[in-house]
C-alpha cells in the first residue's frame, strides 16, 4: 500500500517538473523578446521622435507601456513598416 502511494506522488513530482519547465520556457521565450525605445524605434522608422510620438497619438503605432517607460516591440514595429510601406512593383521584366 505505502509503495503503491510513493509511486504516485512519485509520478505527480514528474508531472509537475515537466509542467514547470513548460513554463520557465514560456516565461524565457516571452522574456527574450526585446523592447525599444522611443528613439531607438524612431531611428529604425527613419523619423523623428516627435513624429514617433504623433504616431502614437494618431493611433498609427501602439506603444508597450512598462512601469512608465514607453516601449515598442519588434512585432510592432514590422507591423507598422509592412502596414506602412508601399511596394514597387516593376514592370515589363
């Protein structure tokens, strides 16, 4: 009876590492994203911060808050270049 009980809490320990490092995988991925600054994101767009922050009141680009810092992500920022960019295309080759 006491061997049977061991060899389930034995197998909810397994699970339950298994279940952590699940997490701690999903806690490093979403930590590994990097986030900008306003002028670091500035300089990617190729404007001005204050255009930047026009930006951002006109709804145009959507800013990460963190404790006060205002932050962007690299999903954001591609967001608004592939929402904002015009695309050549060229014709008769």
């Amino acid at each position: 009876m006491k061997e049977s009980k061991l060899n389930m809490i034995f197998s909810e320990v397994i699970s339950m590492r298994s279940d952590l490092k699940e997490l701690r995988a999903a806690v490093d991925q979403r930590n590994s994203k990097k986030l900008f600054t306003k002028s670091e994101t500035a300089t990617i767009l190729k404007v001005s911060v204050r255009t930047l922050n026009n930006y951002m009141r006109e709804g145009k680009i959507n800013p990460t808050y963190h404790d006060r810092a205002v932050r962007f992500t690299q999903e954001e920022i591609d967001r608004y270049i592939r929402e904002n960019t015009i695309q050549m295309v060229r014709h008769g080759i």
